[in-house]
C-alpha cells in the first residue's frame, strides 16, 4: 500500500511542493493541506467515540502515515464575523478542533507544533544552546530604550532584529545606527533583540534532520551581508564537515528542543571562536541541496516515511 504523507503548509511554498514530488520518486504519496483555509474552504467532522474517524475536507487523516507541519498557520476566520469577541472565539475554537483533530489522529507529527513554537522562542534557544556549551553573544532583548542605549554604549557594534518571523517582509539583522538609536522609543510597543556584533570569520548553516548533520559554509561578496548573508543574492554555500564536539552539541540541542528538524546559524570569528546564533524550526534547507550539493530533501522524506 502506497504511504501518505499530510504536509501543512501554504499551496505555493517551494519547500512542500519539493518534498511532495520528491515523496513520489520515493513511492509514496502527499497532500497539502492549507491550515489557514479552515474553516473556509473545508469542513471538519470528527465521529465514533475513539475520535479516529476523522474527516477534514476530502482528506480523511486514517489514510496518512505521517505529518510534517511545515509551515502551518492558524485558521483564517471569515470577514463576515465583525465582532471582534465573536472573531476572537471562533478563532480558538478553530484552532482548537483542527489540532485536537490532528493529535487525536494519532498520527507522527514532525516537527509537533507545540515543541515548534516553544523552540522558536530566542530568549529560550540561546539559553538551551548556552548551558549545552555553545558560545552565544551577549544579548539584551528589551522594551526600554534606555536599556538598549547603555547595551550600546557597552559595544563597539551593536545588531538587532526581530523576535519572530512575518509573512509580509523579511526581517534582516541590521547593525544598529546613530539614526536608530533616535528611533528607540519604538521599542515600548514591540520589543527587539539586542547583540554584540560578532566580527565574520567563517558562517555556517546547519540543517538537522534527526541524527543527521548537514553543514554548508556561506560565503558572501556584497559588504553589508556581514550582518545577514541573506542580503547577498550570490551568496555561496560549500558543504563542510563540523568539529565532532560541535555536531554533539546539536544534536542535544534539538532532542532538548524535543524536534526533529531544524536550521540552526552558527558563526566563526576570524580567530576561530564559534558562536551559535539561533536555531529556527522550520528553516529553509533545499538551498543546500541546490547549491551545496547535499541530499536533505531525501533525509526528510526518509524520516517521514519511517
């Protein structure tokens, strides 16, 4: 019997789209299901008092042998409820039966959506990552802008970012500026991670599959993606092999974060000190199949497929 594969994604990610035709040339088979649809564009029934019959759409969840909750978002309520408490309600009581729905399958979830958002929080990642040995930058996550003006001042080079991700831009590493430091009193209504800047000697990034270790060293030419290679479009990726210590310290730094995948960015100081920057749970990694020459797509569908 041909094995199923529920992916939860968005309909035109590049990564899901790739994993579902590479699941084919496996022999097995993969749907993907939009989380952000329901309940809009599909029903969900659940019956028998086992809770295993259940029906989303015209996906039943006893044909899946496994889910991989690639970059599932919540259910997109209808624009037709104009209260917001009304708004508020439905959208946790979608949530509530889709998940319920999803673990009383009883179905393997990779990676499981509640260790996802718990490893993705910084302050909690650098702090696993600092006790497991890893060097992390001194860091301040803050709402004060005093607070973020003396971190400044204690630093020759200060970066910040986000503390999470958005759909509608990319948010980069940036150096902090004289000009932004006019602009702190932002920070009362969002706060921002603070870091000492780590000087770029070699950067690395890491996709974990499991036991599995896949390293790329990037490479990058344009002078403003020290700070984020990511701003460098003919960024270069070269696979390379990690110190044995440090590949023992990333694997007990996902089983700690309970996932089984991830990406994580660490970053080597022309002297040779390496830093860990942050692990992201659900990273991109098919650029390292593509330019690095590595095999993750087909580690991912073996571990789907197990």
């Amino acid at each position: 019997m041909t094995r199923r594969i529920l992916i939860l994604s968005f309909p035109d990610d590049f990564h899901a789209l790739a994993i579902q035709k590479l699941l084919e040339k496996h022999g097995a088979a993969a749907d993907i299901l939009d989380t952000s649809a329901f309940p809009a564009a599909y029903s969900l029934t659940h019956s028998g008092s086992d809770f295993l019959d259940i029906q989303l759409g015209s996906y039943r969840l006893s044909d899946y042998h496994a889910i991989w909750n690639r970059r599932s978002h919540p259910p997109k309520i209808q624009s037709d409820i104009k209260n917001s408490d009304e708004a508020s309600y439905a959208a946790r009581e979608c949530a509530h039966a889709l998940w319920g729905a999803l673990y009383a399958s009883k179905i393997p979830i990779y990676n499981d959506p509640e260790a996802e958002r718990r490893a993705g929080h910084k302050p909690y990642q650098l702090r696993l990552a600092h006790e497991l040995g890893f060097r992390i930058p001194e860091t301040l996550i803050t709402t004060s802008p005093d607070a973020a003006r003396s971190f400044a001042e204690r630093h020759s080079q200060v970066i910040y970012k986000g503390l999470g991700a958005v759909t509608w831009m990319m948010l980069d590493t940036r150096p902090l500026t004289t000009e932004d430091l006019d602009d702190l009193w932002r920070l009362r209504y969002a706060p921002a991670i603070f870091q000492e800047y780590i000087e770029r000697g070699r950067e690395y990034r890491v996709s974990l599959v499991e036991q599995d270790i896949f390293a790329g060293e990037v490479t990058v030419s344009h002078h403003e993606a020290r700070y984020d290679w990511r701003l460098d479009d003919n960024h270069d990726i070269a696979a390379v092999e990690l110190p044995g210590d440090v590949r023992t310290k990333l694997r007990l730094l996902l089983r700690s974060l309970n996932l089984h995948s991830g990406a994580v960015d660490l970053r080597e100081t022309p002297d040779g000190t390496l830093y860990f920057l942050e692990i992201n749970p659900t990273g991109q990694f098919l650029f390292l199949d593509i330019f690095g020459g590595m095999d993750i797509g087909s580690r991912f569908c073996k571990m789907l497929l197990q």
